[in-house]
C-alpha cells in the first residue's frame, strides 16, 4: 500500500506544477537537461571569474600605493576607482562594439555599440561576454597608472582611462579575439594563439604605460645631472605585497575564466597559471639576489607577477613543465627590464613597462615556441607579427594621445604639487591624517 501511494504522489507532482493548463507540460530528455545544466554553470563560472578579474583591481591599487609616496596615495585609489569606472561606460558605450561587433574588414566592429546587440528578449549571454570582457578592459587601463603615478594630472589621466577602454584596446582585440562573437579579426586568422591576454591585455597595457612615461618625464629628484639613479622607496611595502597576492588570485579568474565555460579545461589552466607565477617569483629572487647581495622584495613580487603574465597567453596550450620555464624566464627578464629602462631613464615606479609590456611579449612568443601541439616555423611568425602589432599599434596610439593631452589640458602637474603631493595638490585631502608630511617628506 505505502508504494502505491508513493508512486501516486511522484505521479501527482508534474501535474501540480501543470496547474491545470491546456497544454501538456513539456518533458525534457536527458541530453536537454544536462545541456540546461552545463549553460548555466558556463553563466556562473564566467561571472565568477569576472569577479575575481574585478577584484584584481584592488590589487593594483595596493601594489601602486605601496610601490609608490604616502602623500600620494590617495591619488592612486581614484586613479584605479575612475579607470574602471569610466572605463565600465565607455566600453559598454563603443568599446565592445568596436571589439566585437561584426565586421567584414577584420579591422574593428561595426555592430553592438551600447549593447545594442542585447534586447528585450535576445541572448542573454551577451550580457555575461560583456561583464566578463569590461574587466579585462579596465585591467588593461589600470597597468598605465602605476607607471604614470606622482605626477600626471587627475584629468589628463580620466581622458587617457576613457579612449584606452573606448577605442585603443578594442580595437587590437578585435584583431586577435572578435571571432569570439560576432567578429573576425585580421590576427586570428592568422592562427594568433593569446588565449588570456599577455598581448591582447598586457601588451597592450604596458606598451601605452611606455608612451605615457616618456611623455611625462622622470619624477623631480629620481636622475641626478649626472645621470646617475636614485631610489625612491616605496611608502609601504606589506600594502604592495597584499596586492600581489591579490593578483595572483585574481588570475585564477582572469586566464580559467578565458574558457568562459565551466569544464575540466579549466584544471590545467590553474595549475599552468600557478606554477608560473612561482617561478617566476623564486627567479626574480634569485637574479636580485645576485646582483644586488640581498634578497630584494620589490623585484621578487614583479617576479610573480611577471610570470603570471608571462603564462596568460599560452595558459591553455602548454604543459605544466613549460609553464615553469615560462614563468621563470619571465622572472629573470622583469629584474633586468626594471634595470634597464631605469639606465635608459624611462621612470617607472612600479615597473608595469617591464611586467606587463616586456613579459607580456615574451609570454605571446613563448605560446608559440612551448605550443603543447608542436612549434613551426608559421606559428612563431604569426606570434611575433602579433606582438610586433601590438608594439605598433598602442605606443603609436597612446603616445598621439598623449601628447594631445598634454598640449591642451596638460598631462603633468608643476613642480610645486609633484613636491607637496598629489593627494593634497589634485583632492584636498591625505591618506594618512595621523601623520604630519611637508613637501620632502614621503
């Protein structure tokens, strides 16, 4: 009796879910169901990882900040809030129509500005695809703030924020990745492998970070007249530590979430990322250590981040032993990038010309030469036509611009508020009231 009764309540729910409707309530077989189940998980774990990629931006601002003076702080965190926020709406604005609305040159989109390609009633994974490549938008903005910082105009610096994001980033990501909706870029058919961004995102980032310093010139005080570097420390380097580890975490989102799909690829991706960064880290180590006698920290953190870079275009093409090698080459290379444009008198407070510039290169050419499926002579053209374009493409770009900006609103500020502090000369206010700072003071 109780399994007659049993069977008739299991009977009786699809029926009270039916509520008494004409129409027979649809029954989905098993194959429909799992795919139900793998689209939504593909939604969620992409929005995770737009999560985690967002969250990095907390992380370069606690590596700027503590790279860089205390009486500039603040300048820094409204750098990295404005950088993504107007970048947000510039992107949404012509920015993703640019990188991934249909084309017919394979040069940039010409469809889906404002989102216009979602309405009432359309895909809603555009929606998803739009958040997930606005962070990557920003990320590549924010690079150029740790290398412009203690002295470029808050304004000069909203104006870079807003054209990186609306047309000098998509622009060379509809090349390399606007087959990825409803584009086709020129890069990709080619064959390009950037599968995260090492070019797309940090290339291009730290190649516009390289025009925007040499626009602006060293900090008062960093080159002696006789050329000689002098350091300027840092104000806190447990706040720049905090923010690499930040990073990394974020790149567990930043090169898995690339798959925008929630599947076992993800697993190796994780791994490759991780032990990349470590490498990297223990080289940088390393290499400082030789040189300077000591342990030194600031490189050994750019040495974690260098191999993160490094890893993110190849991340899913190469094994686990070659995400190693990538990622301790990256770790050597960033040590003697930082000394190299410090000789050159390129000042870079945080070295994102050499992490994300440099190493971003490398990780694309590496993509190539450590390809799981075999290296060809093509495969390492195509790589490097993609980073020579790059090179091109954003220093070009972002050195017009910033020229521009300084020949009418101005791109750096006087002599007088560089000495006294961003913080007090740009928003009226300091990070830290407790403490008294005068205008040689950090």
């Amino acid at each position: 009796m109780k399994k007659i009764i049993l069977m008739i309540s299991l009977l009786a729910v699809p029926l009270l879910a039916w509520g008494g409707d004409e129409t027979v309530p649809t029954v989905l077989t098993n194959a429909e169901a799992v795919k139900g189940v793998q689209t939504n998980l593909d939604y969620v774990w992409t929005l995770v990882a737009a999560a985690l990629v967002f969250f990095m931006q907390a992380g370069f601002a606690m590596v700027e900040a503590g790279f860089t003076r205390a009486k500039n702080a603040v300048n820094i965190m409204m750098k990295n809030l404005m950088d993504f926020s107007l970048g947000s709406l510039f992107f949404w604005a012509i920015g993703f129509g640019l990188m991934f609305g249909a084309t017919t040159t394979g040069w940039f989109g010409t469809t889906g500005f404002f989102l216009s390609d979602f309405t009432v009633g359309g895909d809603p994974w555009v929606l998803a695809f739009w958040m997930f490549q606005c962070v990557f938008a920003a990320t590549a903005a924010t690079i150029v703030s740790g290398a412009m910082a203690e002295r470029t105009k808050f304004t000069g610096y909203l104006v870079y924020s807003a054209i990186v994001c609306a047309v000098i980033y998509p622009i060379f990501g509809s090349w390399a990745w606007g087959s990825l909706l409803n584009g086709n870029g020129w890069l990709e058919q080619l064959g390009f492998i950037d599968f995260a961004g090492s070019t797309v995102v940090h290339s291009i980032g730290g190649w516009a970070a390289l025009a925007g310093t040499i626009v602006l010139g060293p900090r008062l005080g960093k080159y002696t007249k006789t050329g000689k570097v002098k350091a300027i420390p840092g104000h806190n380097i447990p706040l720049a530590a905090l923010g690499v580890f930040i990073l990394w975490l974020g790149w567990f989102g930043f090169n898995p979430g690339s798959t925008t799909a929630g599947n076992t690829d993800i697993a190796m991706i994780f791994v490759n990322t991780n032990l990349a960064a470590a490498a990297g880290a223990v080289m940088a180590m390393l290499v400082s250590w030789m040189i300077f006698k000591k342990p030194e920290i600031g490189m050994s953190l750019n040495g974690a981040l260098a191999g993160l870079v490094g890893i993110t275009a190849g991340c899913a093409n190469v094994t686990p032993t070659s995400s190693i090698i990538i990622g301790a080459i990256a770790g050597v290379l960033v040590v003697f990038s930082v000394l190299f444009f410090d000789r050159i008198r390129v000042d870079d407070p945080v070295g994102a010309v050499s992490v994300h510039g440099v190493c971003g290169a490398w990780g694309t050419l590496a993509a190539g030469l450590f390809n799981i499926e075999g290296a060809t002579a093509t495969i390492i053209g195509v790589q490097l036509t993609g980073i020579a374009a790059a090179f091109l493409w954003s220093f070009g770009t972002a050195f017009i611009l910033f020229k521009v900006i300084d020949l009418t609103i101005g791109l750096r500020v006087s002599e007088e508020e560089e000495m006294e502090g961003l913080d007090i000369a740009e928003h009226g206010g300091h990070a830290y009231y407790d403490f008294q700072m005068g205008s040689k003071q950090a």
